[in-house]
C-alpha cells in the first residue's frame, strides 16, 4: 500500500497499525485526537511542522 499526503491519518491507521510509531517518531503524539481522525497526513503534517515529503518517505519504506 502506497501512502499518499491526501491520506487520512484514521485510515493509514487502520490499513497500517505499525505507522503509528513512524508518526510519532516525527513528533506527532495525538494520534488519538477527535482532529487526527478528519486530517490528511499533509494537514497534520504541516500543523506539526512537519516535513510532509520525509514523512511520506519513512511511512514508505
């Protein structure tokens, strides 16, 4: 499964349970957050800081 920057965070989750600690590794901890369940990767991504193009490449691997 290829994930994608318009991917909800709910649905990589429950497609791939071991991205959790990928994302957490880039610093976003509130997985479980009624926000993390409507968010695409990219809009968590940029309201974290993140790097959405090296998250992307680490949730891939």
């Amino acid at each position: 499964m290829k994930v994608t920057k318009d991917m909800l965070i709910s649905d990589l989750l429950e497609k791939k349970p071991e991205a959790a600690q990928i994302l957490i590794q880039h610093g976003m901890g509130c997985l479980g957050c009624p926000s993390a369940q409507f968010e695409s990767i990219e809009q968590a991504a940029l309201v974290h800081g993140m790097d959405v193009e090296k998250l992307l490449e680490d949730l891939n691997k």
